[in-house]
C-alpha cells in the first residue's frame, strides 16, 4: 500500500513544481494554486481509475446525491467533536495558566496572560462550534 503514499506525493510534487494557470484568480507558483492543482490531479485520476472499471460518473453522482444526508451527519459530527477536543486544550491551557500564576515559580516557567486570553477567545469559537 505504500504506492498509494508515493503516488499521492508525487501528484503533490508535481502540482509545487508547476507554473500553469490553473484558475484566473489565482497567482501561477502559489500555495493556493498548487493545492488546486493537486486536487484536480487528485480527483482526475480516481475518475479515470472509476472509468476504467466501466463505472460511469453520472451513476456515482446520482449514488452521492442519494448517500448526501448521512455523509452530511458524520460529517457534522466530526467536526462538533474536533470542536469539542480544541474547547478542551483551551480549558486545560487556561486552567493551567491561572494554576500556574498561583504557585511561586518564576516567571519564565509560566503561560503569559496573552496565551490565556487566545486560549479564551479560541474557546469562546470552539463552544458555539460543538452547540451548533
């Protein structure tokens, strides 16, 4: 299975490497235009692969619309839960930070009241992300 890594970062290299226009509104050589690129290498290569072994796109399309509300669900809550994870490192760093500021250490061993103040903002984000 390790051509797939290879073959994948070959396509990956290929799209850094190239200076073609890929989208009017995007900069030639650019992060952007590269990783737009490499997906349309990406998903032009599984087509290919999928029209091969005779499986014609519009059945796959029609197969996608049809699976749409459960890939949409899992989806949703993947994302709650990876909003939920991120909530709980920003309570930990807060938490830890005013644990911190009330043990006698010095001052370089402790999280600055900056750190805190984005962990509470992230958080802030994070909790609307996982109550939707």
């Amino acid at each position: 299975m390790g051509w797939i890594g290879r073959y994948i970062g070959a396509l990956w290299r290929i799209a850094r490497g190239s200076h073609f226009e890929v989208h009017p509104d995007l900069r030639q050589g650019s992060g952007a235009s590269a990783l737009y690129l490499f997906l349309l290498l990406l998903f032009g290569s599984i087509a290919v692969v999928l029209v091969l072994l005779g499986i014609n796109l519009n059945d796959v399309d029609r197969w996608l619309d049809a699976q749409g509300s459960w890939i949409e669900a899992v989806g949703s809550i993947l994302f709650r839960l990876l909003c939920a994870i991120i909530l709980f490192f920003c309570a930990f760093g807060v938490l830890g930070g005013l644990w911190q500021r009330t043990r006698p250490k010095g001052e370089e061993d402790r999280i600055g009241w900056g750190m805190m103040l984005f962990a509470l903002v992230l958080g802030y984000f994070a909790w609307f992300g996982v109550l939707g």
